[in-house]
C-alpha cells in the first residue's frame, strides 16, 4: 500500500498548490509520434512504388526525401551542382497523387515516383526552360514537352530541372562539359574533380547521386550515353522516333532523341515504356508505331542472354588498357550466361564520317533552334541565333568566362536546309552510318548487337583547356539514329567505365535483355561516395 499512498499524497500537494497558484497555460498538445527516419537512396522504382502500395510511405514523403536531398548535398556540402531548379509544386502534385492511390486509382509504376529533366525540355508550369543559357532566363513554356505530358499522365511528379553543357555542347568545341552560363559547372559524384560528361551531366551526376529515382537526358552525339557511363548508370539512346522531340530545345532533328538515365536497366526500361508514344507533331514517331507494342518488361528475362550473337567492334579499343582490362571482364560474363561472342567484328566507314555528321549538325542547329524560338518561346528576348551570339557577346563576363562560342558562329555562317551541300552530307552520313555501318556488320555475322567501350575515365575537369575526351562510341548510333545502350562494366581509379550495346533500328527489346542479362551477372555498379578527388592506386575497385 506504501506506493499508493505516496501517490495519493503528491496528487493532493499538487491540487493544493494548484489552488493557490495563478491560472497556468493549457497543457500542450501530446507531440505526434516520431516518423522514422527513411532512406531512398539506390532506390528503385519498383521498391518505391511497393513501399507507397503498403503504406509504408507516399508519394509526399518520397518527394520531400529527395527535395532534402538535393539541399543537402547539391545545393550544399559537396556541391554537386547537377539541379538548376526545383519545381516549387513538387509536394503538391505528389500530394495529389496520394489522393489518387488512395481512392484505388493507381496510373502505373511511376505513379508517385520523383523525375529529373534536362533543362532543355519544356515544361508549363512555374519552372524555366533554358538550355543553360542565360538568354533564354526568363523563359517560360507555355505547354508541356511531349514527353513531360506523358510523364505526367503516367503519374511521374516533376521533380526539377538539371544542368547541361550550355546549348547541349554545341556552343564551342572548347567546352567544359557539364558547364553552362545558367546553373555553373556539375561535379563528377564518384570523384568531385572529375568531369560528369556531357551533356546531360546533370542528369547524370543527380542520378547517380539518388537525387531522384530517374532522369531524363537528351542526346545528338553520346549525349546520354557518356554521362551515363561516367556517372555509374544505365542508359538509353533509343532508335530515332520512338520518343518525340516535341518541346525541346534542338540540335539537329535528324539525330536529337530524348531517353532515360537510371541506375539500373529494369528503371531505365520502365522510364522508356513511359516516354516513347506517337506525336502528330513529331512526324519522326509516326515510324514507331508499328512497335508501340514492344513489350520492354518481357525483355527482362533473365536468360536473355542464352544464344545471343554479340559482335565486339576493336576498332573502338586500344585508347586506354585499363578500360580494354575492363571490357575483357565484360566480354567473358557475357560468354559465361550462354552468348556467343564473335570477335572482332569490323564496322564498316568507322570514322569515315565525322566531317559530314558536323556540318549537318551546324545546320539543323540553327534552322531548330529559330523555329523552336518562334513556335515554343515567342516571349525570350532572342527570335534567331544571332541574337543569341549578339546577347552572348554582349554579356560575355557572364556567359563567356571560359570558352567562346565558336561553333554557334559557324552554325550562323550556313545557309537554309536546301543546301547542297547539306542535303549530301546528311544523306552520306546517314548511309555510312546505318545501311552500310551497323546494319552491314550485323548482317555480315548474323549477329543480335555489336559491343564497344562507352567512355574511359571521367578526366579532370578544366574550364581553361576544356575537356579531355579519351574515348567512346557514340558515333554510328547516333549518326544512324539507331539504338544504343550503356551499362555499369567496372571501375579504373575508383571512376565507372560503361559498356554499349547497339544495332539495329527499333531493337530496344533486344538490346534491353541483352543490357540486362549482362548487369545481373556483372553487378559492377556501386554507389558513388562524394570524394574530393581520385584516391590512391589501391582504391582500385573490379
């Protein structure tokens, strides 16, 4: 009885005391009980998408994870500098979202899940479009990019805009990759010295850094590919037309594509099925809609790689025996889960076109770029590209400290699209690099895809003598318009090599399986660790 008493005694000294005493404040609300602390990071779609099914989280939480993220790790500590904007609707829109699923409407595997873009796509809402120039700063769009609308019907929330090399690397051929005049220069997550590639860098290095589940890049020439392969992820260069180009900023119709950067080829593909759609404004995606059937979740099997003919193009080796080293690792993985290598393959006009894939860059870049000015930003200050040279020059402390704009002038030195001298080096190009390139070499050996080195490692980013480029094989793609995959295949120094898969036009589902069955059995993709620079030689990772 002895505790009973004691409380019995102290309740009544505090009911005398409270009798004596001035009326106090009410007593404060019980505190809400504490939410666990979450980690997304390395999460993939699938594993956000079943944690928000169970309840275990929403899209709501998700985005603010990512949003805190981006504020502790880009915009402060290592300064990643891969985000340029943030969309301010963000938790609105997942909020929304959250209202759907619970009401039993769900939209798909994106819906709730949080997208970078590049900050060359439209967007309508409260976010810039720029290209990272600071002539367009101001500009609004006053609809959607094609494929942000279908991003947006999937469930995507628009999580923000990444930086880019300015004018997507076709500013100077003394660029710094990954720098533009709006959003400075992005860092290489896996080591903050080196360069993230270009030109979808942020993209890359925010990705990679699980700024987001996903992104979306833009490529003319290893424009997703390189930055991919720097930064540790998979990704996808699909088959011109099979995503639109509608609402984004241009290089060269003939090659530009939009595609997903993830960091694995199951996000990547879930991320492409979701892009890719015909547009009647994009007369390039009427050609796809004979295979707007592809079933890219049935390219996930994981004995896609049992008898598949994969031809290995040494043309592309030899820059860098550290990177052959890791491709030799590649090539027996593969051989292990049952392809048949066939090595060498020889690709046919290797290289032989480099001069004709420039000049019609230079000029689509302009004739794109006027009509995208005067059909999607009629409000920007600059209507033709010389007012862009114009304003650069005239604002050159800013958007010039570095690097010139010598390729932009070259583009304004050319005439119309019914150029002779266009229309031969377009169809040149295009003949050596498909009909007579890819498409020859596979069928000389009845092959399912040829095999390259995407990239050496990244190198030191240097705005004084611009980049450093070692090695790729982006080229006969992208100047084909065929597709191209790059996957996770090891490390030099602690810096990710990727491997590319491409072939024919419109074989993503082949390529995915391929790219797929070879990240399961290789599993070489590790997190990057937000060093300051390389370390020693026995830092070495496989």
């Amino acid at each position: 009885m002895a505790p009973y008493r004691a409380a019995s005694l102290a309740l009544a000294l505090a009911a005398a005391l409270a009798a004596c005493s001035p009326p106090s404040a009410p007593p404060a609300a019980p505190a809400p009980p504490a939410v666990p602390a979450i980690d997304l990071t390395e999460a993939s779609i699938a594993d956000l998408g079943a944690r928000m099914a169970s309840g275990e989280l929403d899209a709501r939480r998700i985005t603010q994870w990512y949003l805190d993220r981006i504020a502790a790790i880009d915009d402060a500590g290592p300064l990643l500098n891969a985000v340029v904007e943030v969309n301010p609707d963000a938790l609105a829109i997942a909020a929304s979202l959250d209202a759907e699923r619970a009401a039993g409407k769900v939209r798909g595997p994106l819906h709730g899940i949080p997208v970078l873009i590049k900050d060359n796509i439209d967007t309508a809402d409260r976010m810039k479009t720029t290209a990272g120039s600071l002539a367009l700063a101001g500009h609004v769009a006053a609809s959607d990019a094609f494929i942000v609308a279908r991003l947006r019907e999937a469930g995507a929330v628009i999580l923000g805009k990444t930086n880019l090399s300015e004018w997507a690397n076709f500013r100077s051929r003394d660029s710094s990759s990954g720098w533009s005049s709006r959003g400075g220069q992005t860092r290489n997550p896996y080591a903050l010295d080196r360069n993230p590639c270009g030109s979808s860098s942020g993209t890359g290095a925010a990705i990679a850094a699980s700024l987001a589940a996903v992104g979306v890049g833009t490529e003319t020439d290893g424009s997703i590919v390189c930055p991919s392969a720097a930064n540790g992820l998979v990704g996808i260069k699909p088959t011109l037309g099979l995503v639109s180009r509608t609402g984004i900023i241009p290089i060269a119709h003939s090659q530009d594509t939009a595609g997903p950067m993830a960091r694995s080829v199951d996000d990547a593909a879930i991320l492409l099925a979701a892009l890719r759609g015909v547009d009647a404004a994009d007369e390039a995606t009427a050609a796809s809609a004979p295979h707007a059937a592809a079933d890219f979740a049935a390219a996930l099997d994981p004995g896609a790689l049992k008898g598949k003919r994969i031809g290995v193009v040494r043309q592309f080796f030899g820059f860098d025996r550290r990177v052959d080293a890791v491709m030799a690792t590649a090539i027996e993985t593969l051989k292990a889960e049952g392809a048949e290598i066939v090595d060498p393959v020889e690709l046919p006009n290797f290289r032989q076109y480099g001069q004709q894939e420039f000049t019609v860059l230079l000029y689509e870049f302009k004739h794109g770029l006027e009509r995208y000015l005067a059909e999607r930003a009629p409000q920007a200050p600059v209507r033709t590209l010389a007012d862009v040279i114009a304003f650069n020059t005239r604002e050159a402390a800013s958007t010039m400290p570095w690097f010139g704009q010598d390729t932009l002038e070259a583009a304004q030195a050319k005439g119309g699209l019914d150029s002779a001298e266009y229309t031969k080096a377009l169809a040149d190009a295009k003949r050596m690099a498909g009909p007579e390139g890819i498409d020859a070499a596979l069928a000389a050996h009845d092959l399912d895809a040829l095999l390259a080195p995407s990239n050496g490692p990244a190198w030191l980013t240097d705005p004084v003598n611009g980049d450093s480029f070692g090695g790729g094989s982006s080229q006969p793609a992208a100047v084909a318009g065929y597709p191209n995959i790059t996957v996770p295949a090891g490390f030099v120094h602690g810096l990710p090599v990727g491997v590319s898969f491409f072939g024919a036009a419109w074989s993503e589902p082949t390529l995915i399986g391929i790219a797929r069955g070879f990240e399961q059995a290789r599993r070489a993709r590790q997190p990057p660790t937000l060093r300051a620079s390389v370390d020693a030689p026995s830092a070495d990772r496989r």
